[in-house]
C-alpha cells in the first residue's frame, strides 16, 4: 500500500504539488488569522490575563465589566488574598510637549500580588507620584524619568520603570499606588474601588468578602476579561472567519480528491482486476492524504513561526503553539474526511468496464 501511494505521488507530481500548495495557504490562513486573534486578545487583555487573579469581586450592576464597576469597601476588608483594584483610562500629555497618550491607570498595592514583574527601572514608589508603566509607552517616546500630566487631576506623574504585557482595552496599562489614587479623587470615593480580586480560589473567603461588602458578586478572570469593551466582538468576528475557512478547506480539498479519483477510475478497475480490494485502495488513497496533508500543514506551521518576524511590530501577532497544533488536527481530520468523500468512487470502479477501457 505505502509503496503504491508514494510511486503514484512521484508520478503525478504536479497534481499533488497544486494540492498541496492549496493545503498550504488554507492552513497557513487558518494560522494567520488564529494568531491575529491571539494577537488582538493580548493587546486588548493582557493586563488582566496575566494577573495572579482568580476571581473579581464586582459591583452587580456593572453586567461583568470591570470599567463599570464601583463597589464600597473600608480597609478592614482587604484580608489576605483580597486586594482592591481601581482602574480608569485617561489621556496623558508628556510634560514640555503636546503629545497626548491615551493610558489606562491601575491604582495596586506596591507589594501585593496585582503589581507585575518589573522589567526595566524599578517599581513606583509609596508617598510619590511616580508610576510603573507597560513597556508599550517606549513606542510613544516615553523613557524612564519622563514626567506625564493628567489634566483632571491636575497631577504630573513620573515614570520610575516598565513592565511587559500590561495593556487593557488597547492602551498601555499605568501602574500607580493605590494609596497615590485615594489621594487624587474626592473624598466620597475614596473607599470605593473597581473590583476586590481574590489571588487563589477560597470558598470561606468568598462568603466574607460577600457578607461584608453588600450589592456585589463574583465573577471568574475570564468573565471579566470578556467584558472588556470590544473584546468579545473582535474574537467572535475573527473564529467566526476561522469556522469559515475550515468549512471551505473541507468542501475544495474533497472536491479536488473527488474529481482525482474520477480520473483514476480505470486504474482503481484495473487493480481491482489484479485482485486489489477496495479497503487497500481506500488505504492507499488516505496514505497519499495523510502525507500531503502532514507535509503542507508542518511547511504552514513553520511559515507562520517565522511571521512575527516580518510583520510590523504595531500589527499584534501571537504564535500560539498549543492552539497552532489545535488547529494542524482539525485541518488533518478536515483533509481525511474530504479524501473519504472519495471512497464512495474507488467503490464503484468497475474491473471489466476499466479492463475494456485500458489503453494499450
């Protein structure tokens, strides 16, 4: 069988070689595009995908968004393993300049679990108005020491070091001390806070917080990051365009394997005249499959690693290996069952209609 597949795939070169190839840009689309909405989920979420986060205590009326929220809280209620979280997106002007950066501000507890690794400079500082910022800012002109201006709060901020992977709703996450926040709002909010985010799951610690703080509830890190503004739509847009293509995939590459099969009805007689059953021809037919398949979708896969590499770096973009392996399988099973749509005409192959046909 195996010997049979490949001689044949030697033989008609060209044939596979066009099959190929559109394998090839099917799943290096399909890749494409998982990796632009990766991408896009990053850059949209990252400050609250890569929190140590397990769950956000949130306002019940904010519908699961984070921005909406605003619950009451003292300082008594923040046990351990329960921060408090104010967020806010601002427009900043670098200070001297009339550049504007849109931002979004993240008022943490220095020492806490919330605050990210940082990378370049150091932390904020408490008793300061110094901020962490995402490494982003660097795009904008911003270096460590450069002094930023919030008009509303008429405060200028100075930017003590950078962090990594620290956006929320397309703009570079801000980081700020907490203490720094309650002093800059009015007096009446200043015991209100965004969410309470509990670091690991504790059921006690669910039904405190719950008791304490009145007209709030729990809602997981992916709720939250689900009702980041335009978050859902962009992801739902682009797997909807994913679903698409993998239904195209499979009705060209059985289209493409039906009208072969068609073609080779005489030889599929004439082997069967030799004595060939159609499970060793079926057999060989998914062989020639599978090898085109692994072959195009490892050539896609490699193409798309290198991708990152030659886009811009404003177009956000993630290799996701995982998902990318995800995806090699379902286009794998797709190829195969569109080979299989075939099988019905290696059946049919009739030995003496192909036996009177041969050509000599």
């Amino acid at each position: 069988m195996f010997s049979l597949s490949l001689k044949e795939i030697r033989f008609y070169k060209m044939r596979y070689l066009l099959i190929g190839f559109i394998l090839f840009f099917v799943a290096s689309l399909v890749f494409i595009i998982s990796g632009l909405a990766g991408g896009l989920s990053s850059d949209n979420a990252s400050s609250i995908q890569n929190m140590d986060a397990h769950a956000f205590y949130l306002d019940k009326g904010a519908e699961g968004r984070i921005d909406r929220s605003r619950i009451d809280v003292s300082s008594d209620t923040f046990s351990p393993g329960i921060e408090p979280l104010n967020l806010q997106m601002r427009s900043l002007e670098k200070e001297g300049t009339d550049q504007t950066i849109d931002i979004t501000f993240m008022a943490v507890k220095p020492d806490g679990f919330l605050m990210p690794n940082v990378t370049d400079g150091e932390s904020f500082k408490s008793g300061d108005a110094s901020v962490t910022a995402d490494i982003t800012l660097q795009k904008e002109g911003i270096e460590i020491g450069d002094r930023l201006y919030d008009e509303q709060f008429d405060k200028v901020f100075t930017v003590a070091g950078f962090t990594e992977q620290q956006t929320f709703s397309h703009t570079p996450a801000v980081f700020m001390n907490i203490d720094l926040w309650n002093d800059l709002v009015p007096e009446n909010q200043k015991n209100k806070v965004n969410a309470l985010v509990m670091e690991e799951d504790n059921q006690k610690l669910r039904e405190i917080v719950k008791s304490e703080v009145e007209g709030g509830n729990w809602v997981s890190k992916d709720g939250v990051i689900g009702g980041i503004p335009g978050y859902q739509a962009e992801q739902s847009s682009l797997y909807m365009m994913l679903a698409f293509l993998i239904v195209i995939a499979v009705f060209v590459l059985a289209a493409f394997f039906f009208i072969m099969t068609i073609q080779k009805m005489n030889e599929f007689g004439v082997l069967k005249a030799i004595g060939a059953k159609n499970g060793f021809l079926i057999g060989s037919t998914l062989f020639q499959v599978l090898i085109l398949s692994l072959v195009s979708i490892g050539t896609s896969v490699g193409f798309t690693a290198l991708l990152p590499n030659l886009l811009p770096e404003d177009i956000p973009f993630v290799f996701d290996i995982n998902l990318i392996l995800k995806f090699s399988g379902v286009l794998l099973i797709v190829s195969l069952a569109g080979a299989l749509v075939s099988a019905a005409n290696i059946v049919k192959a009739d030995p003496l209609t192909a036996m009177g046909r041969a050509q000599y």
